[in-house]
C-alpha cells in the first residue's frame, strides 16, 4: 500500500469536498442554528435581531401542559409501534424466508407500504378507520361488536396511529430481517436437525442469536423514527393532532409553535430536548447492546 502524500490527501479531500458543502449546510448548520435559537428569549425575525438569551424558553416548554401531552403520546407511540412492529416483521420474515410458493410476489407487496407516500396511505386508512362505511368496523360488526369512532374519539385516536404506523413501517424491516436471515449459515440448522431439535428450539437457539446484530439495528432505527413520528399524524387527522390533542407528539408540538404561532425558540428548545431524548435512548440500547448482540 503506498503512503498518503500531500497531493494524494487534498485529491481526497476535494473528492468529499461537495458532499461536505452538502452535509454542512443542509444538517450541520441549522442543527446548531436551531440549539441557538432555543436561547433566544427576545427575538426580532423580521430583522434578525437577539435581544435577549437565556433559559425561559426550556423553563416555558415544561410549564406548558401541551408539551406535557405531546412527551406523554410520544412515549405511548414509542411503546405501542416498536416492539409490535419488530415482531410482526420479524414473524414474516421468518416465514418469507421459508420455501414457499410466489415468496418473491409476497416480498413485493410487503414492501409496498413503505415505498407509498404517506397522504395516500393516509387516505386508505382514513377509509378503513370511517366510523359509518369503514372495513374495520364492519368487520367488528360481524362479530357483534359496534361502530367504533376511531379518528373522532379521543380514546381511539392513538392506537389508531399506532396501527397505521406499524403497517407502513413493515416493509423496510421485513426487508431488513430477510437479508440477515439469509447469513445465517444452513449447516447450523442442519447439524441442529442431525441432533433432534425441534422447530422452536432452531429458532430460539440459532435465529435469535444470530440474527442479534439485525434485530438491534433495526430496534435503534424503528425508536429514532417512531420518537420523531409526524406525517403520519397531519395526514391521518387532516392537519390537527387528533381530537383534543390526543395525537399530540413532540415533533407535531414543535411545527406548531414553529409554523403556527412562530414561537421560534420554543420550538427549537422542544426540538433539543426530543433530541437528548433520543440520544438517551440510543446509548441505552448500545450499552444493553453490548450484553446481548453476539457479532461471532
């Protein structure tokens, strides 16, 4: 291998010069916009002014009972998509993975959701949940059970989202799960069948612990993304967060004080604090990580 030089290393650099320029402007800069603007306490937009820095704005967001809500439904979102829909994924994982008929054609619509935009998924959805014509209630109707307001009452708003979620975010870990269990070498399963062990006792003793590094990969991406939940809430509810707040997540708080009401540094100081959430989060996973992730 021959020794970096001085021309080879700036030949190296200016190769990553525009995706640097990219980086930089598009995610550093407002990143670090955005954690000022959470000081700004007086502040002049019109003529880009700061009067003032300070605190208030992190003292005002957890006095302000919304952002108590929008936390609150956060973590229920967090709680009811991730684990639910790593399972179910996981489930037809296993199964696509399995020799059966047209496996390549169920592979296709599983990973249909996720490549469909969210309006239109919304409006499927918004059929399917319609109190009066929808197919969720008529098919509970056929077990006796009555019409259920699902995107008017406030009780069913969220598992409503938690749902719809957990539908369209299946496909992208289904297709994540496949490409791990496909590394799994055969020769463990069929030393494991030489031996007697039963269907369950294969999964448990050699899917599970293989398939560790995928399944915390896509534990760590399914909570970033579910903490950080919005489309799915404006388009499902026609641009309100469920009725009486009941849809109310962080990210929703956030472009409300931003947008609406032009609470600049609210917004921003909500947008930190949802981001040390998240960071928190995810050192947590790494160092459990580390105990359970076997890699060998």
């Amino acid at each position: 291998m021959q020794k970096p030089t001085w021309k080879s290393t700036l030949k190296g650099y200016l190769y990553l010069l525009p995706a640097l320029v990219i980086l930089v402007v598009f995610s550093i800069y407002p990143i670090i916009k955005s954690f000022l603007m959470s000081f700004y306490t007086d502040y002049d937009f019109f003529n880009d002014t700061v009067h003032a820095y300070g605190f208030d704005n992190f003292t005002k967001l957890f006095q302000d009972p919304n952002f108590i809500t929008a936390l609150k439904n956060t973590g229920i979102f967090v709680i009811g998509v991730v684990p639910l829909s790593i399972i179910i994924s996981l489930a037809i994982a296993v199964l696509l993975n399995s020799k059966i008929k047209m496996s390549g054609f169920f592979r296709t619509i599983y990973f249909l959701p996720f490549v469909t935009s969210v309006v239109a998924v919304a409006i499927v959805w918004s059929w399917i949940f319609h109190s009066d014509y929808g197919l969720l209630n008529y098919v509970l109707g056929l077990f006796g059970i009555d019409p259920i307001n699902w995107l008017t009452n406030p009780t069913y708003a969220m598992p409503s989202l938690i749902i719809l979620s957990i539908w369209k975010g299946l496909g992208f870990n289904i297709i994540i799960f496949l490409a791990g269990l496909q590394n799994i070498g055969s020769q463990y399963y069929l030393a494991a069948k030489v031996d007697g062990a039963s269907a369950w006792n294969r999964f448990k003793n050699i899917t599970l612990p293989l398939l560790s590094p995928t399944m915390f990969f896509v534990s760590i991406i399914s909570i970033i993304n579910a903490f950080k939940v919005f489309d799915e809430i404006f388009a499902l509810f026609n641009g309100r967060p469920g009725p009486a707040n009941s849809a109310l997540t962080v990210v929703y708080y956030v472009y409300q004080k931003f947008y609406e009401e032009w609470e600049f540094g609210l917004a921003s100081a909500a947008a930190f604090v949802l981001f040390l959430i998240i960071f928190l989060f995810t050192i947590i996973q790494l160092v459990v990580g580390k105990k359970f992730v076997h890699y060998n």
